[in-house]
C-alpha cells in the first residue's frame, strides 16, 4: 500500500508517476486532463479553482464517484479497494449548463452524470477507449460549455496576469466597474475575482517552487505580488496546509 500521499494538483504528479499506466489532455470539447491509475493511494488536492473527478472500480465491476470541488483549502482523499482509477481535471473556466438551469456544471456533477453502472469501462483495453467511454457519458447529460463573454473577459485578464491584479486594475482593463465585476464573476464562477487572484498567485509560487526548491521565500514578495513574507508565508499554508520552508524541504527530499 502506497504510504504518504501523493500531490496531484496543480502541476504535478509526483511518486503518482509510478501508478500512472497514461495520461491525455484534450482540448476537445474543452480543456480536460484526463489520466489513469491503479493501487491504494491517498491524493493531496491543494486549493484550486479546478473541478476534480475520480471514478474508482472496483474489482467486481462497481464504481464510485469522487468530485473534489472548487476550495480554499487542502484536501486528502484516500482511495482503496479500487483495482482502477480514471481521473478528469476540468479547466476552472470549464462549465455546463443545461438550458434554463441556474447552476453550473461540474458542481452539480454527482447529481446529473450518469457514470454509476459497473460496465462504464467494461470491455475497454486502453486509456483512449476509457475517454471516449467518459465523453459519451459526459455528452448524454444534454450540458454545452457556455460562459459570459464578460465574464470571459474578466477570467483571462486575471489568467493573464497570475492573479497579481487588483479588482480595480481589472475594472481599468475591461470597462466594467469594480462592482459589476464582482457579481457577474462570482454568479458564474461561484467564488469572487479577488479569491481567483489568490488562488493563482498561489499556483505560480508552487510553479516556481516546483522549479527551484532551494529558492529563497522573499523573491516571491516581489516578484508574485505579495505584500510582505508575512503575507506570503500566511497563504501558502493556508492553500498548501504547510509552510513554504517545510513544502520545498520535502520536495527536495521526495518525502511524498
């Protein structure tokens, strides 16, 4: 049994390489990660504005659905019992909607996808045979990508500039004022514009970590956005679930 955990979110894998029998990122009909694997493993979600989905089978056909949700704070799932695993991550600008329905897709994902039967991926004998088996079932709840072209907007120049933007700069960029940004971004997204700035802020500094694990904290004070290492130092543990000195002393150890 894989002891420790294994951190599959935003950029890496880690020891999960040993599990990973492949993996695909489609771009069509939007931006999905999709992978594989198998074994007992306990999965560390940082904070992330990205929709997770794991279906788990078991050995005698069954499966079970996990979908881990937008959040400001780390999360551990522990998978057992499952001889194979199928993951999908959805871009964070990735949503459903079904026509007069107010509520986006993935978050109502567990009630409206119907991926509960055991023959899902029976009868499947490769990783492009399981996506396609994940489309089809994804396809049948009716839903299409749609998204605000204001809201749009607004996303891109926060992506653009990684998170290191204030709602004011944001109104400035786009016309819009700093309050209209801020309902139409939160009504669609489900969380504010100030919230998606911080959450990928964080992402760029795990990046940057990820790079350099002996780097020294105070470059991200200036080079990031944040105000001051206090600052700096309050966030990441509050994303990562420790501090930044800890995280990049087991990177360099592979301690996972």
């Amino acid at each position: 049994m894989h002891t420790g955990y294994t951190l599959i979110q935003p950029y890496v894998f880690l020891t999960l390489n040993s599990l990973l029998t492949n993996e695909h990122l489609l771009s069509s009909p939007a931006d999905l990660f999709c992978y594989e694997f198998s074994g007992d493993v306990s999965l560390k979600f940082v904070a992330s504005p990205y929709t997770e989905l794991i279906i788990g089978q078991r050995p005698d056909g069954s499966c079970r659905i996990f979908c881990i949700r937008t959040a400001d704070e780390p999360l551990i799932l522990k998978l057992s019992g499952f001889s194979y695993c199928f993951g999908v991550r959805f871009d964070e600008s990735l949503y459903y909607r079904l026509p007069g329905h107010p509520f986006p897709f993935p978050a109502d994902l567990l009630q409206t996808i119907s991926m509960s039967d055991s023959d899902i991926f029976s009868g499947t004998v490769s990783f492009s045979e399981r996506i396609q088996r994940f489309l089809s079932a994804l396809n049948k709840t009716g839903k299409t990508p749609a998204c605000p072209p204001a809201a749009t907007l607004i996303h891109q120049s926060i992506k653009k500039a990684d998170g290191d933007i204030t709602v004011s700069e944001l109104a400035a960029r786009t016309g819009y004022s700093c309050r209209h940004i801020s309902r139409i971004f939160t009504e669609y997204f489900g969380y504010s514009p100030k919230t998606f700035c911080r959450l990928l802020r964080f992402h760029h500094t795990l990046y940057e970590i990820f790079q350099d694990p002996h780097r020294n904290n105070s470059e991200f004070i200036t080079q990031i956005g944040y105000s001051d290492q206090a600052h700096f130092q309050r966030e990441f543990k509050t994303f990562m679930g420790e501090t930044p000195r800890r995280f990049g002393r087991r990177l360099i150890q592979q301690k996972f």
